[in-house]
C-alpha cells in the first residue's frame, strides 16, 4: 500500500512539474515580469505636427525610456472581470496586455477608475495610438484601433506627457518582429530628354486637271479683192 501511495506521488509531481513548460510552448501566456524599452523617434525628428506635451527638450538625452512591467495574455481582458487593478500603477511601471496574433482588439468599458494612459501598439512594436488620461470606467463605447494591434500597454496616466512619448515610438520587446529593411529603385525614374519633334513636309498640290477656258476669237472672213493691191512692185490684177 505505501509502494502503491509512493507511485502515485511521483506520478502527480511529473505531471505538476510538466505543466509549465506545455503552457510556455503551447498555451497562452500567462504571467511574466519584464523591463522593456521604449524607444522615442520624437528625439531625432519631431514631425510636422508635434503634440500638445511636445516641448522644444526633452526630460532626457537618451531615446529610450525603461519601465518594468507585468505581461499577461491579452484575452484576460476580456474573459476575467476584475483580473486586475490598474490603480496599483506607479512610475515607470505598467502592464502590457499581448495577444496571440494582430488584430483588431476593441478596448472597452470597465471598472477602472484610474487615469491611464493606453498605447495601443502593431505586430512590429510601433505605438500606432495612445489614449491619455482615459478612465475606463468613463468609456461609454468601445474604442477601436485604426489598424490591426498586437498589444496594449497600460502606464499611469501623465507618463506619456512627462516622458515625451508619441504614436511612431517603438517598444522593445521580443515578441515584436520588425520586418528587414529593403531597398527598391525609385518610384520615380528620372526623366528622360524629349526628342526634337519631326517636322512634317509641306503637303505638294498637283496641278488642277481641269481644262482651261480659251476665248476663242471669231474667224475671219476670206475677203475677195475687187480692186487690184498694189504690193510695192508691177500692178497685179487679179484673174478674173
């Protein structure tokens, strides 16, 4: 019988030491802490339209901003009412919400009084949105993103303001893949110089091939001489 107890016990312990690594490779994630970077394109160009925080300097020299933050999948925001309290937020902390694939995941109403400010951010980690200090619990719709988004990160609200954060910023982390740059010839060409136009010959009008008119002068009668013509020599006169 204690064989038989003892058999059983190692049986539920591989089985409980086996369930982590199945869920790391084949489920969803689950929970996990992390730093990640924020790299802020607003330090090398500010762009033609800058935002209402944008100053001419900013907080610091460095482009990137590093935050510590709690990474769940990003269906708990969906599937769990209350998984989770947004106020324990803090500075340079947050959470970041990913999601199996992109998509268009709606961010919608819930029971989060805290202001937050919410990066909705696309497969390759470039913060195509941000809702600053936005209260969930205030959201009287669904707000969608204009393009498809791989994750949400949650910051307390005034962080983007106070570390000069933009949409085009891009978060470091490894599940974002950035497609390789590649480089194409110009969409473009150059301009090629016209060829002198060809100039067409004078068009050559035959002659007309109608007849043209001639007066016709009325014959003259063959007169008789009845009197004989003196032509500077003998006198002639003419046979009758």
């Amino acid at each position: 019988m204690t064989r038989f107890f003892t058999l059983i016990a190692v049986l539920l312990l591989q089985l409980w030491l086996a369930v982590p690594s199945y869920a790391t490779q084949q489920g969803p994630l689950a929970y996990s802490r992390t730093n990640i970077v924020l790299m802020r394109a607003s330090m090398l160009d500010k762009g033609p339209a800058p935002l209402p925080w944008q100053r001419d300097s900013l907080p610091a020299d460095s482009p990137g901003v590093i935050f510590s933050v709690e990474i769940r999948d990003g269906m708990t925001l969906y599937n769990q009412d209350g998984w989770y309290n947004l106020s324990g937020l803090s500075d340079k902390n947050g959470l970041m919400l990913i999601f199996t694939a992109p998509g268009i995941a709606p961010l919608a109403p819930m029971s989060q009084y805290a202001p937050l400010d919410i990066l909705m951010i696309d497969k390759e980690g470039t913060v195509i949105q941000i809702m600053p200090n936005l209260v969930l619990a205030n959201l009287e719709d669904d707000m969608m993103p204009h393009s498809p988004i791989l994750a949400f990160l949650f910051l307390p609200g005034g962080t983007c303001e106070a570390n000069g954060i933009n949409p085009g910023d891009r978060v470091m982390h490894k599940v974002f893949k950035r497609a390789p740059a590649v480089l194409t010839t110009p969409t473009n060409p150059v301009p090629q110089p016209k060829a002198a136009p060809v100039l067409a010959a004078p068009a050559i009008s035959m002659p007309s091939q109608q007849p043209v008119a001639v007066e016709e002068q009325p014959a003259q009668p063959l007169l008789k001489p009845e009197h004989p013509v003196r032509t500077g020599g003998a006198l002639m006169v003419p046979i009758p």
